[in-house]
C-alpha cells in the first residue's frame, strides 16, 4: 500500500502544480510586460501596510 498512498500524493502535488501554473501564467505574463506598472503597484501597497 506504500507505493499506492506516495503515487496518490506525487498526483496531488503535481495537480496543485498544475493548477498554480494555470492560474499564476497569465498575471506573471502582465507583470512582465508592465514591469514599472508592478514597481508602483508593489511600493504602493508596501505604504499601504506601514500606514
């Protein structure tokens, strides 16, 4: 049963991976093309948190 819980976990992982990808891709791909645009917006929500 020891292979069969790791196989069952390896595919958990790797669906959770997947998942991240698909749902992370595309807003890693628009930060990327406004790389200024994510300086300010990350500057912006730093004072946010200080404030």
């Amino acid at each position: 049963m020891r292979v069969a819980s790791e196989r069952i976990v390896a595919i958990l992982f790797s669906g959770a991976a997947w998942a991240m990808a698909l749902v992370a891709g595309p807003h890693l791909a628009h930060a990327l093309r406004h790389p200024a645009r994510l300086v300010a917006h990350a500057a912006t929500g730093r004072r946010r948190e200080l404030g």
